[in-house]
C-alpha cells in the first residue's frame, strides 16, 4: 500500500513539473521565436558567406 502511493505521489510530481514547464514555455514563446529565427539567420548568413560564387542568384525565388 505504501509503494502505491508513493507511485500516485510521483505521478502526479512529474505531471505538475511537466505542465510548469509548459507553462514557462508557453510564458516566454515571443522571446523563444525571437532567439530561434535569430539563430536561423545567423545560420543562413554564414552558409551564404561559405559560398560566394552563388550569390548572383535571387534566394527568394527558390525559398
């Protein structure tokens, strides 16, 4: 009997950490969307500088 509650105990620990990070996420999302497509341009940017001999081309149209 012990070992089942200590089981629901931490069921319910792990599902109160879980939606707390949700929440957190959920918080910070226009900070998060701003960090990833900071890293995607940073990432875009020296993948174009790596390769010069294209840069004649317009990138827009094959996005």
């Amino acid at each position: 009997m012990k070992s089942t509650w200590r089981f629901v105990l931490k069921i319910v620990g792990l599902s109160l950490a879980v939606a707390g990070a949700l929440c957190i996420i959920i918080g910070f999302w226009d900070k998060l969307s701003e960090d990833v497509s900071g890293a995607a341009e940073t990432l875009r940017a020296k993948r174009h500088s790596r390769y010069p001999e294209f840069d004649d081309y317009d990138d827009d149209f094959f996005e």
